[in-house]
C-alpha cells in the first residue's frame, strides 16, 4: 500500500498529548448510477464469476443488522448508515487497521502538524466524483461550510465546531483556521461525517435515499431496497489503481441473529461482523471460516431521558444503577465476550480510574434506599424501549428482571431501530428510558464525550446537562499535556458516575466472522469494517 504514507495512531495521538487508548480488532471503502446490467441482492456464492485484470467479476456480501437511517454523511447517526456511507463518500484523512495508521486518502500528503490551530491541506491531483466532475477545494468548503451552517443540527457538528474559517488557496489547496488547538482535529478528519459530498448535490437530489454522484470513493451506489440490500458497483476511475479487487459490494440486511449465522454457513454472505456470540467458538472452529475477537469501542447502555420529569430525579437514575448486575448481563447476553463497563471510559486505558466501580457496582440495598429517597416507597412503572433484534431484547429482558427485585417494574418495548430513534429525540417528553449501544467511529477519549453527552453535544437524545461536565470536557481539549488530560478525564468519569448520566454495561467485543476465500480483511475496534484491502479468491 504504497499511497499509505501515514502516521501511527500511537504517535500522532501521543504527539498532541492525547494518549492512546488500548487496541482491540477487525476491517473501508467509498456514489453515479450504475448500468442496468449490475446485478443487485446478488450473493456472495456466484460460482460462475471469476477475474479480470485481477479483479474479481463478482460481488463481495457482506451482513447488516438494520435498515440506514440514510445516506448522508452529515447528517446520519446510526452505526448502519455510516458502513453503509463508507462505500459512498471518502474523507481528506482515513484510517488503517492493518497498520493502524491514519494515512492521507484524498490529501496528496499529511498536514503539517506543527500548529495545530492552522492546517493546510492539499488534494490530490486528478480526483474525480462518481458523477464525473473533478474534486476539488471548493467541494471540501462545501462540504464543511454545510456542518456549521447546520450546527448541532448536524451530528458531524461535535467534531468539526472548532473550525473558525476555511479559505481557498487554490483549486487544491484548503486552509483550516481553527479556534483553539486541537490536534485531534486531523484523526476527527477520517470519520466517514467529514465525507467529501460533491458541490451543489443537496441541491438536485435527495442524498439520503441516493447519494448517487455525489461521492468519490472505490464504490458507486446502485440501490438500496428497504429491508433487503443495498448494492455498490466498483468505481473504474478510482485514484488507487486496482482497488477495490471485487467488482461490486452487497449489504444484506438480516435482523434475524441466527440468519446471519445460517448464511454464512451456506456460503450466501462472505462476512458479518455481528454474529450471534454463542455461535462464535463453534463458527471459527471450521475450515471453511475464519474470525476474531477483542474488545470494541461499542458500549452498552441504559439511556435517560432528562426532559422527562421523571428522570430528573437523581435518586431514581441511582436506584436503577445500583439494581443493575453487570456481570451478569456479560455472561447471559454476550457469552462473555467483553468487559463490564462502570463509565464512559474504557478498562484498560489509561484514562480509566477505578474510582468509578464503587460507584456503578451492584447493590440492592442501596437500590432500594434510592427508590424510597427518590418518592417510591411502593415502586414505580414505566416503560423501557429497545431495538428489536435479540440481543438487546435479551439485554432489556434481564435489565426488567434485576429491575424488580427493587420494586421498579418496566414494561419492555422493542421498535426497529430507526423507529426507536425517531421517537427517541431531544426535547421529547414522549419517552423515558432506552437500553442501547454506542459505539465511537475515532478512537479518541472525548469522542464520545463531546458528542452524546456534551449540553452541546450533536448526537444528544437523552438531553443530558452538566455544567461542570462541560467545563472539563473543554479543559481537557484545549490541554497539550498528557498527565493533565487523564486528570480531567478522570474528573469527568467521576462526575459523570456520581450523576448517574447513564447506566454503562458492557463494553462488547467484536466477533467478525468470514468466509476463508476472504482475505485482507484486518479488524478494527470501531464500528467500521474496512473492506478496500479485501480480496476474494474462489477457485
């Protein structure tokens, strides 16, 4: 991969005094219509298919958990639309995992970093959209220009706020003036919501349903039908000669746990990165697959809803924590496969303080103290919303069970995801507590932070407001020394445990599975799955 020119995550994340968090596991790729010819739903077992030029004619399937929210790269928040979006759009810097490396995907070269208050980015020549049309600094202005126009209306706002002004040097040069130094604005640049989108594409067409054009990655966008698939085609004119060596990607959307399992055991999908754990021993153990696991990013949590009168009440938010046996819900739900999560700091990091597991540990006695304190001497009912698939379904299912040995009652209410979320909103009184999962796409400390928790944060659903929180969190940003940064954070665990801000689980671990004629694939421990270095051999 000699256009891979980067720098380690290690050093570049240590060169800003933003200290690395413990690596974990496996997987990119990046929208014009496609011919009429393009097979669409295809699977990932075509016999008949065989290579040109060393690429292979057929397709590359792949598994999806849920229908995208859409396929906008600035304004999308669900896990499943951004995979999707990686095989649309491509960012200025992307990351590696195979050397775990961010490197410079549609820059020429890595910024100087000396200032990190003033970047100056310069694309390659010769880039081109989907459409046609060259890439250049005026599509990046756009681009950027969009998410602070939107604001925190855009979810690619947490990220991209600092930016004070963005000028053009010349049609490939860009400068990025910055309001404080933050150095981990160049990793922030390789999520797939820094995607580039093509100049004046909102303006013609609905990129949530067709991103056609609008992209400049290896894949163009072919369709998507509602609870089946979606369909990529290989982008001829891609800059990096030879990628993707596959002729077209399939997502398979499967809802159903054990589908996922049963096709890959067939042979109809070639990967899945979420089979079910109690298969995962068994799946790896065959000669015809292969797989890995190590602990993600991807954090399993109880949501509250703070603009719901309800759960402005501290001593509730308590009661339901200390009920809750983490433990517990790590063996019955994921097999084992994780660690138990008591904040929003990872075990194992250096930004993790124990001191937070006395304040997230199992406790009945306590539980119950905080019901009475909180009014509910006799208990409480509410309901408790979920993502329909199995695993959350099992994870609501035990949470209701500790629930009511305290008294608190809860009535399990599973939706599709994206019908979860549109209900779920900030601001809305309708709901009241959702059992979920985060998982952050940059491994940074304050990603998640910054994001869901902020008052300002552009993923907020819960409306979570801490003043103190947010004082540290922007301390901790603007610091360039290391040991400072892990007292801050340290400070914002604590606080952010002591408050109850949410009731953290599990931090699951990634348990990808593939098909053996699958190679190249290396593992990440975001939720992106990287498939540009995926190569298929099936004779």
């Amino acid at each position: 991969m000699v256009w891979r020119n980067g720098i380690s995550r290690r050093d570049l994340l240590r060169y800003f005094g933003a200290g690395v968090g413990t690596l974990m596991i496996p997987g990119l790729v990046s929208c014009a219509p496609a011919p009429a010819s393009v097979s669409t739903g295809a699977t990932g077992s075509e016999a008949a298919a065989g290579t040109a030029s060393g690429i292979y004619t057929g397709a590359f399937t792949a598994t999806m958990t849920q229908n995208p929210q859409g396929l906008d790269p600035q304004v999308n928040s669900l896990t499943e639309s951004f995979q999707a979006m990686l095989a649309c759009f491509e960012q200025l810097v992307d990351y590696d995992p195979c050397t775990d490396s961010f490197f410079p995907q549609l820059l020429a070269e890595m910024p100087d970093m000396s200032d990190t208050s003033l970047y100056v980015l310069k694309l390659r020549d010769g880039l081109k959209f989907h459409s046609g049309d060259p890439l250049t600094a005026e599509d990046v202005k756009s681009t950027f220009d969009f998410v602070l126009e939107q604001g925190p209306a855009s979810p690619a706002y947490g990220l991209y706020s600092p930016i004070d002004t963005i000028t053009i040097i010349d049609p490939l040069t860009i400068e990025f003036k910055l309001k404080f130094g933050y150095g981990l604005f160049i990793p922030y640049l390789s999520s797939v919501m820094g995607g580039i989108v093509r100049r004046g594409a909102r303006d013609s067409q609905d990129l949530q349903r067709d991103p056609s054009g609008a992209g400049s990655g290896p894949f163009k966008f072919v369709e998507w039908v509602d609870g089946s698939h979606l369909t990529f085609e290989r982008f001829e004119d891609y800059h990096i000669p030879g990628v993707p060596a596959y002729q077209q990607l399939t997502y398979r959307i499967l809802v159903d746990e054990s589908a996922r399992t049963a096709q890959l055991l067939a042979g109809t999908v070639d990967f899945s990165d979420d089979v079910p754990k109690k298969d995962f021993a068994t799946l790896i153990a065959r000669d015809d697959l292969e797989g890995v696991q190590g602990v993600s990013e991807k954090v399993s949590y109880v949501m509250f809803n703070f603009a719901n009168e309800m759960f402005q009440n501290k001593d509730l938010r308590k009661a339901m924590s200390y009920a809750v046996d983490r433990n517990a819900i790590l063996q019955n739900v994921f097999d084992g496969y994780g660690i138990v999560a008591t904040g929003p700091m990872k075990p194992g990091t250096r930004w993790y303080d124990p001191a937070v597991e006395e304040l997230a540990s199992l406790n009945l006695e306590k539980a119950r103290e905080h019901l009475v304190a909180a009014g509910y001497p006799d208990g409480v009912t509410f309901d408790v919303l979920t993502q329909n698939n199995q695993r959350h379904i099992d994870m609501s299912q035990l949470l209701q069970d500790m629930w009511k040995q305290v008294g608190i009652n809860v009535n399990v209410v599973p939706l599709e995801k994206t019908a979860l979320f549109d209900k779920a909103v900030l601001g809305s009184t309708d709901w009241t507590v959702v059992v979920t999962d985060w998982s952050s796409s940059v491994y940074s400390p304050d990603y998640m932070l910054k994001l869901v928790y902020a008052t300002d944060g552009s993923y907020q659903r819960a409306g979570y407001s801490n003043p103190k929180v947010d004082q540290l969190l922007a301390d901790a940003q603007r610091s360039g020394d290391e040991a400072e940064q892990v007292a801050l954070f340290s400070e914002i665990a604590t606080e952010m445990a002591d408050d109850t801000a949410a009731i953290w689980m599990v931090w699951e671990a990634w348990t990808p599975v593939w098909r053996k004629e699958i190679s190249g694939y290396c593992a990440a421990p975001t939720y992106y799955d990287y498939y540009d270095n995926v190569k298929i051999d099936r004779s």
